[in-house]
C-alpha cells in the first residue's frame, strides 16, 4: 500500500447470497488514514478504474459539502430537498430562512 499517500488497504469484495450466483455485486474497500487529522477512514465503493488515492480525495472533498447540508437541514428544519438543480436548492433554503 501507499503509505506515504494516506493509504492504508485496497481490497475488492464480492458480496455474496442467494443471487450470488447470477448476479455477483464486487465492491472496493478503501483504507485511509488522513495525515492531517490522522483518522482513519474506510470507504466502501465500486469504481474500480480510479486509483485508491484518487477516491479517498473524492470522498475528502466531499465530506464537508456533506457537513453543509446537514447543518442547514438541522437549522433551518428542511427534511429533504424537493428539487436537485441549483436553483431548486437555493429557492428552498431562501424560502426555510
């Protein structure tokens, strides 16, 4: 593994059950260990054409857009989010302040 890059295992799982035979599902599990926080992260996925350093960053850079989301639901008590274009998103939040 890439320790110097944060990574701390790649592995590929199949999941298996009773349509395991016809239809196995293969996902990814990524180990990272962030270098400055030092936390561990696992990440479970199925791109299997990116490298695991490129998905620990994808992931990285999305968890605070997460954060965001869950801050305005808790604040301004929106449940869910009617429409996904940009313009549907800022007409709620404009209409829940």
């Amino acid at each position: 593994m890439n320790k110097e890059q944060g990574i701390t295992s790649d592995q590929t799982l199949v999941l298996t059950g009773p349509k395991a035979d016809t239809r196995p599902i293969k996902l990814r599990r990524i180990g990272y260990s962030d270098p400055e926080t030092g936390k561990h992260y696992v990440f479970l996925t199925h791109p299997f054409e990116l490298t695991a350093k490129t998905i620990a960053d994808i992931y990285k850079s999305r968890w605070p857009i997460e954060l965001f989301f869950k801050c305005i639901k808790q604040h301004l008590k929106i449940k869910s989010f009617v429409g996904t274009s940009k313009n549907a998103v800022m007409t709620q939040i404009w209409v829940a302040m």
